[in-house]
C-alpha cells in the first residue's frame, strides 16, 4: 500500500498539478480527483487521503524500496509532521532498522 500511496501523490503532482504545490486558485483538484477514484476504485480516496498521499510524495521524493516493506503507511504519515528533514530520516532510519511500531514511533 505505501507503494502504491507514493505512486498516487507522483501522479497527482507531476500530471495532475503539473510540478506545482499548489493547484490553481478555485481549483477543487483533490475534491475532484476524490469523487472520481472513489467512483471507480471505492472507499479509501478521500480529499484528506489524497492531500497526505500528495504530501507523501512531495517529503519523499525518491523512493525507499529497502524501507517500504518495513514500515506501516500509519508510520509514514507520522513522519510526515516531523517539519525537520535531517530528523525526519533519523526517525525513518531508526524506526525501519529498530522495527519500532507505530507507537514507539510516535
């Protein structure tokens, strides 16, 4: 699933936002992509959803395939709030390699 999580934020950032932060003003982008994807795929797309897997991407823009399998996506969206890059990967480090749960991470 994180896989496919980081996938989604790519594809919502480089095709959908064109490389931007940001949509245009009075864009509902994500509201939008939402009511699609929940249409087609069902229950696990919504706006909010979408914002963390865009912001998943957009903190880990290269990929960690020796970490992915190690960590929950409830661990990577508790990194996610650590504002500090250099801490933010001490924490993925030591959570991956320590395989800390969620709640030692948190």
């Amino acid at each position: 699933m994180v896989d496919t999580y980081w996938l989604l934020g790519k594809r919502i950032v480089e095709e959908e936002l064109k490389g931007k932060d940001r949509a245009d003003y009075g864009s509902n982008l994500l509201k939008e992509l939402s009511i699609i994807l929940t249409k087609e795929l069902g229950k696990g797309f919504s706006t909010n959803s979408l914002y963390y897997f865009k912001k998943f991407y957009t903190t880990f823009p290269e990929k960690f395939p020796t970490l992915w399998g190690k960590l929950t996506w409830s661990h990577y969206k508790r990194l996610l709030s650590v504002a500090d890059p250099v801490a933010r990967m001490w924490y993925l480090k030591e959570a991956s390699e320590q395989m800390w749960s969620y709640r030692t991470l948190d």
